[in-house]
C-alpha cells in the first residue's frame, strides 16, 4: 500500500509539473528535460508512469474528468446539474484540471488528440441524459446527442468567458443561469421544481467533494513510512 501511495503522488506531481511547464511554453517547446527538472524526479520515474511528451499531454487531457463517481440521485438530471457544479469548482481550485483545459485549446498541440476530453464530456453528458429519457424525465420530442453537445459546447464556452473577464470567480453563478435555461427545455414540468440548481448545493458539493479528496490524500500519507 505505501508503494502504490507513493506511486499515486509521484504521478500527481509529474502531471502538475508538466501541466505547469506546458502552460508555460506551449506543448511543442517543452521538452520532457524541462519536467523531470520540474518535478524533481528522475527519467526512470517519469517514464515508469508515461512513454512519451504525447502520452503526458494525455494524462493532463484527462485530468478532466471527474476522479470520483458522483452520488446517484433520485432525478437522473440532478446527476446533470452536479456534474456542472463539480467541474466548475475544480476549474476554480484545481491547477491541473485548468491546465488540462488550457491544452485542450493549445492549437500547437498538433500531435495530441486534443478534442479527447471533449467527447468524453458530451458522452457523460449524453449518458445522464440517456438513463434520464428512459425513465420519463425529459421531453420526447429532445434529441440526447444534440442536447449534451448542447451543453457541453455551452458549458466550454461560458468557463472560457469567466477565465478571460475574472479568473473564474464568478463561474459558479454562471453554470447556474445556463442550467436554468438548458433545463427548462428538456425537462418533464413535473420533474422541473424537484430540481436544486442554487448555488447552495454547488458549494455543499464542493465541500463534500474537497473533503472527501483530503481524506483520499491522508490515506494516502498513513499509507507512506515516516
């Protein structure tokens, strides 16, 4: 257990670093000699977690995704609006999920699939969206695919437009109007005020989803000889 618990934070941090050094200087000017100076760790370490500079941009891309399953809910589409809340926040706190969302816009980034984070967002989304029509809660006439592309698209561009006008600070607000426009149209009206858009679930869910990483991490450092 120690080992893997090393193994998991050496890997965080030559992700970090190279997120870092690729913010920096772009993904075609770093070199993988600029990360291992970074991360302080040595070129067997680094290549034990990564063959290549491609395969590192990979693992940034997917830093993404959420690292925990959410907690299944009553109202498919509430799984939907917690989804939005949770990447908002970790867009505001965390630095490599911000870097992975700034290389996925790296036009120099030729040699990476750069739209693999894309795809893998609209296919969560059209996954909530599928299980969600199945069981009533969305209007029959509402195409899932064009929908979570929808929304996906909507969602990149309104964190795009925070990051340029405030860092970020006000992106939580935002997910909220764009849920409470996207929503209403899909919805099933009977289904719609069982819904909690507020931005007082997004900071419960930000709460519950910082704690339960810190307990993740002190797992982690009980699990590592002194």
């Amino acid at each position: 257990m120690a080992q893997q618990a090393r193994a998991i934070r050496t890997r965080r941090v030559i992700l970090e670093s190279a997120a870092a050094v690729f913010a920096e200087r772009g993904y075609e000017r770093t070199t993988i000699g600029e990360i291992l100076v970074r991360a302080g760790v040595t070129k067997g370490a680094l290549y034990f977690h990564f063959a290549s500079k491609e395969d590192l941009a990979l693992g940034v891309l997917d830093a993404q995704l959420l690292d925990e399953p959410l907690t299944p809910q009553d109202i498919k589409l509430q799984e939907l609006v917690d989804q939005g809340f949770l990447l908002a926040h970790r867009l505001q706190r965390d630095p490599l999920v911000r870097a992975s969302v700034a290389l996925a816009l790296d036009s120099g980034a030729t040699s990476v699939d750069r739209a693999a984070p894309f795809r893998a967002w609209i296919d969560q989304v059209s996954e909530v969206l599928t299980v969600a029509k199945a069981r009533g809660e969305i209007l029959l006439h509402v195409n899932v695919t064009d929908t979570a592309e929808l929304f996906s698209g909507a969602f990149a561009g309104i964190q795009t437009m925070s990051q340029i006008l405030c860092e970020r600070n006000d992106l939580t607000h935002r997910v909220v109007v764009l849920l409470q426009h996207v929503l209403p149209s899909i919805c099933t009206p009977a289904l719609l005020t069982g819904l909690d858009m507020s931005e007082g679930r997004a900071r419960q869910l930000a709460l519950d989803y910082d704690a339960s990483r810190l307990r993740r991490e002190e797992g982690n450092l009980a699990d590592t000889p002194g």
